[in-house]
C-alpha cells in the first residue's frame, strides 16, 4: 500500500509508526518543514515544503494564529496536488493538523482515507495556562481565542475517517459527538532501551560527576515554562536545599516558550523564576542547582537513571513523553495531581501526587522520598512495571498503530 505522513517536524509523533510501514513493504512518503532530515528518513521518502506565503501583519489578533495555520495547509495543498499530478495516489494519508496541515487534503484527494493525530482540543471555558500569569486581555478574550485555536483540530477531525490520540484525557477533549472517531493508542516507550542503569553516570564539569545513589533531583521538559510547572519548581528549591545541603539540582529544557503565554518583553521564563528564587539561596546552594539546557538524548537518559526523585508537573495538558521515559527508568516520581498525569500515576503505587501549584508540598514530596529508600525503590519498580505492561512500544503499542493504519488503508 502507499502512505502519505504529513507533519511539520516529521516524524514527530510518527517516528515509529512511519519506518515499521516501510520496513513491511509498503510506499511511505512524508511531507515536513524540517531540513535536518535526510530525504531517505529510514526507508521514508521524505519531501521539503516550499517556503511559506508571507502572512500580513493587519491580521486580526483573535486570528493571528489562524492565518499561519491556513498558511501552512496551502503549502501542503500545492505540495499534494503536485503529488498527484506526478501519479502518486495514497491508499491512506496520515497527518497532524495542528499547525494547518490537513486543511485542505480533501481538494486534492476527496475520497482517500485521512487519519489525524488527535493531540489536544483546547476548552474555550478552561484556559491552559497558569491563572497567576494569565494578561488581562487574554483573560477577557480567552474563549473567542481558543475556539479559532481548534479550528484546524474541529476542521481535521471532521474531514478524518479516523483518529489516533495517546491517552485518554487529551481524546476526552474533542467534542462528544467527534469522540467515536478516536482511538486512545500511545506512541509507546522503547522499554528495552529506556531502563534503569546503576553504573551511569553523568559530568556536570568543574569536577562534578554524579552517580546512581547520589541526592539527585531531576526536572525535564522542553522548554522551562509555567505550564509545565517550572514556577512551582524553582519556588520548592530554598525549602528542598536547605533540608538537603548534598543534594544536587538537574534542569533539562531550554529558555523558549512552547505552550506557556510569551514571558515578559525580553526575558525568559527561566530566568523569571530563577530571579525570584536566587535571592533565597546561599551561594552554595546555587551551585547545587545545574540548568543544563538542551542535551543529546543519551546524556538525557543518563539524568534519568542517575536520578534519586524525578518531578514532572503538568497543568491538564498534553502528556510529555518525558513522564513516561523516567517511570520506563525505574524513578521515584512527583507528579502533579493533574489530568493526565493521573492517568499514568497512581498516588502511593507508581508515584506520588502532589497539587500543580504548591511549592510547599511538592518540597513535602521530594523529601519523603530522598528519606525513605525503600518508598523510592517500590514506586520506582511500579512505575517500569506499569509502563511495560499497557505502553510497551514493542509489543503493545507499535503493533496497534500498525494495526490501525492498515485498517484505515483497506477502509477505501
């Protein structure tokens, strides 16, 4: 059979479902942004989009957003229809429209079956965001702005035959009467990789090596922002410290913004938050605190598996693999008691919970768990037994993927 993956940062949440097509025998062509990636990607035919048409600055602010987003699906308009009229048919086409992408297949292919990736379906009357942090005018004008926000998840779903969404609070999010096209399969967790390893190790410079047994604590996302928590972090830092004076500090994620509001003009949110706390802690503890940035996806793994308590902090929002990557390693975890950490965590059994916006309690939890090894040693197997037994790429999740892309080919 022909596949058509489109994604703007192929392969994105396709890195595994694309190659396993290809690797069985089918055609599989993509359609992305990305220039890092080869035009061969794993047995994937990958094609580049032409620049995009320059978008005018007297857009209105509600539909800011939006024009890019219809930007993005006349680029893939023109790169399909040119597809086709160089005789390529695809049994089935596969995308995210998220940033536009699937707007406008149906004028090019009216009747070939489209599955959409079902990542998140923004409430016009819940904000995802943190209300301290919340403009004023956003405040005002939230729901207006989020209904344009889904017009590209409404107008994909609507034009899908069906849909794959990773958990089942984020396919909870699409209307009522949408919901019978989605799927709740994960992307799934490379198990046999993402494992806990007692000899890693990892050098933080200035002849710091830290170790498996080490008072680490860790905290991972893309972007330090407040939507993942990182205030509520940096806020539970002088209490954690100063309780703790061997205990060491590990950020992972860089200084953009990737959900959270822009910060203020100028600044970044880690800076924001490092600001407020600084004050509060000694010069030693400061060296104790590491902000690593970005880092090779190996060094990544070995903070995983170095780390004594692992804090992951969601407001209800898209789940990070990164939750899931550290319970495959085996991590004593504090999560926010938030959808859809709740999902994956259970309080007491693969974790523990502690509210999103509690500075104070989540210093409670991470110091119950560096006082009590035994505590860290269960909730951290729990955590790896549970992400092998429902989301183990291999065995469970691929091969459901798999399964649902050819069931969507053979629909036509």
């Amino acid at each position: 059979m022909k596949f058509l993956f489109i994604h703007q940062n192929f392969p994105g949440q396709f890195v595994s479902l694309a190659p396993a097509l290809a690797r069985a025998g089918h055609e599989v062509r993509a359609l992305t942004t990305r220039e890092d990636i080869g035009d061969d990607w794993l047995g994937v035919q990958v094609q580049r989009l032409n620049p995009p048409r320059t978008v005018g600055k007297d857009s209105h602010p509600w539909t800011s957003i939006f024009d890019g987003e219809v930007a993005q699906g006349e680029r893939i308009f023109r790169a399909a229809r040119a597809l086709k009229s160089d005789g390529f048919e695809p049994d089935a086409i596969i995308g995210h429209p998220g940033w536009g992408e699937t707007l406008f297949l149906r004028d090019v292919w009216p009747t070939t079956p489209l599955g959409i990736y079902a990542e998140f379906f923004f409430s016009p009357d819940r904000k995802v965001m943190v209300s301290e942090l919340t403009p004023p005018d956003l405040e005002n004008d939230a729901g207006p702005i989020m209904r344009i926000r889904n017009l590209p998840w409404m107008m994909g779903l609507e034009d899908a035959d069906a849909a794959i969404s990773p958990t089942r609070f984020q396919a909870d999010q699409f209307p009522a009467r949408l919901r019978p096209k989605i799927e709740v399969i994960h992307d799934g967790i490379d198990t046999r990789r993402i494992r806990p390893d007692p000899q890693s190790q990892i050098s933080l410079g200035r002849g710091v090596t830290l170790s498996a047994g080490d008072e680490v604590i860790t905290f991972v996302n893309r972007n330090l922002e407040p939507l993942r928590g990182y205030h509520t972090f940096m806020r539970a830092l002088p209490e954690v410290l100063t309780r703790y004076p061997r205990a060491r500090v590990i950020l992972i994620g860089g200084d953009g913004s990737s959900y959270s509001q822009p910060p203020p003009k100028g600044r970044t949110w880690k800076d924001v938050y490092r600001h407020e706390v600084w004050p509060s802690l000694t010069e030693d503890q400061r060296e104790r605190v590491h902000f690593v940035g970005r880092v090779p996806y190996d060094t990544y793994l070995r903070v995983l598996q170095i780390s004594m308590v692992h804090v992951y902090l969601t407001w209800p929002f898209v789940l990070s693999w990164s939750l899931m990557e550290a319970m495959s390693v085996g991590c004593a975890i504090v999560g926010s008691d938030t959808a859809p950490v709740t999902e994956m965590i259970t309080d007491g059994e693969t974790g523990r919970l502690v509210p999103f916006d509690d500075p104070a309690a989540l210093a409670a939890g991470i110091s119950d768990l560096l006082n009590d090894p035994d505590a860290r040693c269960r909730l951290g197997a729990q955590a790896r037994e549970h992400i092998i037994a429902r989301y183990d790429r291999d065995t469970l999740c691929l091969p459901a993927q798999v399964d649902w892309a050819l069931r969507l080919a053979r629909a036509q």
